[in-house]
C-alpha cells in the first residue's frame, strides 16, 4: 500500500509538503507541487478521505437530499450544487427520497453518524419540524425550500418564493390579455397553498380567473388531466408546476389542433433543460434548479469555510439570483 512517506520520498519533499499539496494549500511552492502530483501519479496513490476526516472530524463532502431526481427540476439543481462543491474539492452523497419524510429522517440520521462537513436539503413539506430531532448538530444544514418549525444557530434556508414565482407567472400570462388561467399542479407538492396565494393576487389586480387541477409528474398523466380541465374550463392560459407537464399539455393542444400561442399561452415553472426541447419552446417561471443549486452550495460553503479566511460568497448576490424573472418564448407569445 501506498502511503504518503512513499510519496514524500519520490518527490524528495517532506511529508507536510505533501499533505499541502493534498489539501490544496497556497503555500507549496510551483516546482515542489509539480513533483508531487508526478509522484502521486507515477505510485497511484489515492488519499484515504475517510481516514483523514476521522483525524480532522470532518470529511470533505456534502449530504445532497431531493424528492425527485427523475424531475428534470430536481436533476438540474443536483448539477448546479456539484459544479459549485466540486470546484471546492468538496463531494457529494446523493439520497433521492420521492417526499417520504421517513427517508428524509433515515438519511439525515445517517449523514449525522458520518461526521460530513453539510447537507443541503429540499423538501416539499409545508412544516420541516418533523425532521428536528434528524438533524445533525455539528455542522451546517442548509434548505433549498421553503418551510416552518426548525430553528437552530446551524440550520439555514436559501429558498426562492413559491409565492411570487407563480404571482409572476400569472401576470405575464394575465398581461397578455389572457382571462382565465388553468393552473396544472404537481400531486407530488404537499406546500401548494403558497403558489396559489401568488396566482390569486396577480387575479386579484388584473380582474381575471383561475382553475386548479392536479397530476403527477409526467407528460401523459398532464396530457390527460389536461384534456378534462380544458374541457370543463376552456382555459386561455396555462401555469404548469413542472416542465414535464408543460410537454404533456403541448402534446395535447398540439394533436387537438388547438395553436399555441394564438389561442392559448403556457408558462412552465423552474426553466429546466426542457423548456428549450419543446415546440414551440416553453416560456419559463425562473430561478432554475440549477440556479437555486448552485445559490445553495455557495451559501452553505459560507458556514462551511467561515473559519478558513476561504473566499465568502456574498448573500444578497445569492439572494438575487432566486428572484422571480420570466423568460419569454413562444409558447406564451408571438
């Protein structure tokens, strides 16, 4: 087994240099790092992460915890946190727990066992309480949604506002002279009274209408709730919680011969990659996935590395990247 002397000797530095190197010090100079990482190539030699976490309590990675990584949301937010925590020689431990809180609990008790350095969390439960007592309590935990019933000094919540995402939704589609708008839910949401909240106020000022409707995530359940809304409502607008559903509403008006966005305009919530794979493509709710997670791997690099002198991500910048921004395109108007 190759160890950290073996590389010390073949570089013919000393061990700290090394264990600099390693750690990705400044203070190494360019000629000794060189032959260091030419040694821990030409040895193969691989650091034992665990083994040095368990020295220093910590281990550089991160608990990732989402409801749905099948959802395209999910999938891109998942992306954004690594290419944030990866840049910062931190990894990932992915839990994908499809809203069950019992998961959730399962997998914060476990990231507590493991001594890892945070965790960044989703979840779609309008109360968190029930996830207090799973909490780890020696290191930072981050929340990319919203919720109520923790409060603690290391846990945190980066999340964007359901509430004014939809309002924002709403009054695009309502500004476009659209009257009555179908909102196409997600069963898979437990928290949705906030982004209706956001519909009615934008209803409220423009003088228009909404409907609700609900299905689970995917194009041909959407497709087929869709199909009964439009038949009971006659809907001109159309706000859909995930772009999976945007495509199974698309599909439907586009073999029912109904023109998009002549007689009816569609917003998606979350601009996933889909929004741009549709036709017409998808006008889109923003903050992305990505966005939020790349927002929420920074901030919680803060807690992380508040002590190190690491370079701190300023908050208000992170905040302003959750604000709600339509992005026009042709499903909503010419």
């Amino acid at each position: 087994m190759v160890t950290l002397k073996d590389v010390a000797k073949r570089a013919g530095v000393s061990i700290a240099t090394v264990s600099r190197v390693m750690s990705n010090s400044d203070a190494v100079a360019d000629k000794s790092r060189q032959r260091v990482l030419e040694a821990i190539e030409e040895l193969g030699y691989y650091s034992n992460e665990l083994a040095r976490g368990l020295r220093q309590e910590k281990i550089n990675a991160v608990a990732v915890i989402l409801p749905d990584i099948s959802n395209p949301f999910f999938a891109d937010m998942l992306r954004g946190i690594d290419d944030v925590l990866s840049t910062c020689n931190y990894f990932i431990l992915f839990n994908n727990t499809d809203n069950n809180i019992k998961v959730e609990k399962k997998c914060l008790e476990n990231m507590r066992s493991m001594a890892l350095s945070g965790a960044l969390v989703y979840c779609c439960h309008k109360s968190l309480d029930g996830l207090a007592d799973s909490l780890p309590a020696n290191s930072d935990t981050v929340f990319l949604s919203e919720g109520g019933g923790l409060n603690a000094d290391n846990i945190h919540f980066l999340s964007f506002s359901r509430k004014e995402t939809a309002y924002a939704a709403a009054r695009h589609l309502y500004d476009l002279k659209r009257q009555k708008l179908l909102l196409l839910l997600s069963s898979f949401q437990q928290n949705d009274s906030d982004f209706i909240d956001g519909i009615k106020k934008a209803a409220e000022e423009t003088g228009g209408s909404y409907c609700t409707a609900y299905s689970s995530v995917n194009e041909k359940d959407a497709s087929r709730v869709f199909s009964c809304a439009y038949s009971d409502e006659h809907p001109d607008g159309v706000i859909t919680e995930s772009d999976i559903q945007a495509m199974g509403v698309l599909s439907w008006l586009h073999t029912n011969e109904i023109n998009v966005p002549g007689d009816i305009s569609i917003v998606g919530l979350g601009n996933s990659s889909l929004a741009q794979c549709t036709q017409p493509r998808l006008t889109s709710a923003a903050p992305s996935g990505y966005q939020i997670g790349m927002a929420g791997a920074n901030y919680l690099l803060n807690f992380i590395q508040k002590d190190s002198g690491n370079f701190l991500r300023d908050t208000k910048t992170l905040e302003q990247m959750l604000l709600p921004n339509i992005i026009v395109r042709g499903s909503s108007k010419w």
